[in-house]
C-alpha cells in the first residue's frame, strides 16, 4: 500500500519546537494577493485534481492565491520534516492521521474548532471515522478538539478477480457474509494452478503483504496489538498466533501465496495487475489505475476468524492548518472546501483517486452497480462498520510496531512458528512501547 508513515525522532521534534515557536508562517501578500501555500502528495491524477480545485477555490475567493507545493508519497514525509525543521511551515498541509498528537504537542498545528463552528461547516455531513481521527485532548487521540479535516478516509477492502472466479466455475463471493478461514482457504487452493502445464504455479490465490493485512486477520480472531489504554502489547496470545501462522501458511504450507523468490522475480501487485491473484487489497486510490486492468475486478468483505466477523484497515490523511499561518480563517476556509466541497469532492471522485467524504454523496456514488468495481458500497461499509486505523495511531511513536515488522520476516519465510516469533517479540514492543509513553507524557 502506498501509504506513507510520519516518524518523528526526539530530536526531530525538539527542533521542529523551537522552530514552529519562531517561525512566521508562510503565508503572506504576492502581487497585491493573500497568499496562502498548500503542500500535499499525490500521483498525476490527484495532482490533476486538485490542481483543478485550487483554481475553483481562487476564482471563488477574489484576491486569493494558492501556492501548490506538491510531491511523490514517498518524499513527502522527508519534504514536510524539512519545511517544519527550517520554519517554513505550509499554510495547509496533509498529515497523517497517526502524527496528530505529536504535531499538537510541538505547536506545529493550530486548533480549528473555533475556526470550523464560525464557518458553520455540518460535520455531521462528513463521515465521523474521518472526522474523529483528528480530535486531541492533550492526552487521548480521537477525542477533545479538532486539529483537522479529513482530506479522505482510506477504507482499504479486500479485491478479487471476477474473471478468475467465472472461469474456474466458483461462484462469486457474496458481498453480504466473509468466507470463514477455512472457506477461505479451500477457495484459495481451487483458485492456485499451473495454467500452462509447465509444471509450475503460475496463477495464485493471494499475494498479502503482512503490513497492511495481518491486522485483518487477527483483529476478525479476536486478537489485536494493543490494549484499550494503549500500555500494554498484547500479541502473545493463542489467537494473535493462528492469526499469524495462517497468514504464513498460506505461502509455505498451502503455496497460495507466491514465495520470496517468486516475488522477487515479479512482486505480488503486479502479479495482480497481470491477472495473476485472485485476491489482492483495493484501496479508493486504486481504482484510477484499476480501471484499465484486463480483467474485471470487484470487492468482497475480508476473511473472518472466529469472530465471524469482518475487520479491514482504515487510514486517513488529514488537512492541517499551520499554527503559525498569518491567515487561520482563509486556511481553514481552504481545509473546509478541500474536504467537503461538492464541486471539490465531485472532481476528485471523477479522478477515481478517493470515496467522497461527503455521506450523501458517496452513498449515491455507491448506488452506481454498472461501473467498475460494482460493490462500492464495501468501502462504505467499512468506513462506517467495521474498519479499524492502524495501531500506531493512538501511540507516540511506532517504533514498537518498527520492532515487529522488522523482524517477522523468518516467521514469512517458514523458518520460525508465529507463537515462537511472539513470545520472543512482545517484550523487545513493551520495552519500545514504554519509552514511547514515556516521552509522550515529557513532550507535555
């Protein structure tokens, strides 16, 4: 998944601090013009689109200008440490939703609550996951004041291809119950061929990344990373493991999933891409590059374990506005239109790079069954019902989710069980977990 992660070091932090406190901000007058900077990521499509946006929003707002500071996913996160640490704080700007409290903590972002009544913006238009995610108290994440807007939510469902499903003579998956585990996985081995007859697999069933979709499986076990208070990790459990192993299993025990070397030589999305998975995740952002597959894809609720039922990550980047901005109300004013403008959100839904924000009209967006992926309507029922964020979200730091992933790469590969792997791993996480609440309550 293209999502790109915020990590903050202390020392990071402590320059940003110093450097937000006597910064100017970056907005100011051009040729006579308010001047305000928006700094976000995104392929061509979003640019295109919000490029778009931005002109509708200037030739609505007269004597307003609109610098654009846009970059790749994957220099965004380096770019932005960089304008914060030299002072030159965008007046608007995405942030990932995990890096709220720290942002908060360092005086880098203002509080917009004030900002958002006065403008009389219904937040209830907008879905409550997106809007939540960027709520802060000063000691709990989700709750107290509103420190941004939801550029989108990311509800990241599970994809399938249809053809595959037709051509195998399966029917298709319903779009109303997750198949169990075990469905799962018998589906998945009728699904795993050599189509060719070389004697070699060439068509699989899945190609899961364990970063993004080990959540799913464990979350729907009844297992998770963390405690409700985020103090404990709690990944040493019998149903964490299974989770776990069975996301393992499907590569080394029942080879449905591609192997290391296989994915060296062709890596799992582009295997999607050629028509070669049968399941693969789908994101909203997706759907501008899916649109030109040779195969038609649809979406389909994720596996369940014994909870019997559905869990799918669920991300979001936010529209921050700088505390140090020399116009807060023309900012928020842009933060308020890029996330729930109907002209706006029409044009991004248009650029298929997103689900509107706004409910109404994403419910009618997903009535649509004719386009492509015709069950649209997952990605809202898992922003609505059963999407979770990313366990990093309500922690200082992810260091001691780093600690896991970093290592879970024996467990991948079959050389060592998942119960092993994390009865090894929880106290190295508690340790780093320890040390991130800790600096949490000295940052205040």
């Amino acid at each position: 998944m293209r999502k790109v992660k915020l990590l903050l070091s202390s020392m990071l932090i402590f320059s940003m601090l110093l450097l937000g406190a006597c910064s100017s901000g970056s907005s100011g007058e051009a040729d006579g013009k308010k001047e305000i900077t928006f700094m976000f990521r995104g392929g061509p499509d979003e640019k295109t689109a919000y490029t778009e946006a931005i002109k509708k929003f200037e030739e609505s707002h007269e004597g307003v200008s609109v610098k654009i500071i846009n970059t790749d996913a994957d220099q965004y996160a380096t770019k932005l440490s960089a304008a914060v640490s030299g002072g030159n704080v965008p007046d608007v700007f995405y942030l990932d939703s995990g890096s709220i409290a720290n942002y908060v903590d360092n005086g880098i972002i203002a509080d917009i609550t004030d900002e958002i009544e006065a403008a009389n913006f219904d937040l209830n238009s907008v879905w409550k996951f997106g809007v939540d995610i960027y709520r802060y108290d000063g000691e709990t994440p989700g709750k107290g004041a509103l420190y941004g807007l939801p550029k989108d939510v990311g509800p990241f469902a599970l994809g399938y291809n249809k053809d595959m499903f037709k051509e195998a003579g399966i029917p298709l998956p319903d779009k109303d119950k997750a198949y169990t585990w075990e469905e799962f996985l018998e589906i998945s081995q009728q699904l795993t061929k050599d189509t060719n007859g070389d004697g070699e697999v060439d068509q699989w069933a899945s190609g899961f990344n364990a970063t993004w979709t080990l959540q799913s499986f464990a979350y729907s076990n009844g297992a998770s990373f963390l405690n409700d208070t985020g103090e404990k990790i709690t990944v040493d459990t019998p149903e964490f493991a299974d989770s776990l192993q069975l996301l393992a299993d499907l590569t080394n025990k029942y080879h449905t999933t591609p192997n290391s070397s296989q994915a060296e030589t062709l890596d799992t999305y582009q295997r999607w891409m050629n028509g070669e998975l049968a399941f693969f995740p789908v994101g909203p952002w997706d759907m501008s590059t899916y649109a030109k597959l040779d195969f038609e894809y649809d979406l389909m609720p994720w596996p369940s374990g014994t909870t019997g039922e559905s869990v799918a990550y669920t991300g979001s980047l936010g529209l921050v506005v700088s505390e140090s901005t020399k116009n807060p109300d023309l900012a928020t004013e842009l933060a308020i239109y890029l996330c729930a403008d109907e002209e706006a959100q029409q044009t991004l839904l248009d650029a298929q790079v997103q689900i509107p924000n706004l409910i109404d009209m994403a419910e009618e967006w997903a009535s649509d069954t004719e386009s492509v992926p015709s069950n649209k309507q997952e990605f809202l029922d898992i922003v609505q019902d059963y999407g979770v964020p990313y366990p990093t979200f309500a922690t200082y730091n992810s260091q001691w989710l780093d600690e896991f992933w970093a290592n879970i790469t024996p467990v991948m590969q079959g050389k060592q069980t998942a119960k092993e792997f994390l009865a090894e791993i929880q106290p190295k996480m508690q340790k780093l977990l320890d040390e991130a609440n800790e600096q949490a309550k000295m940052s205040k």
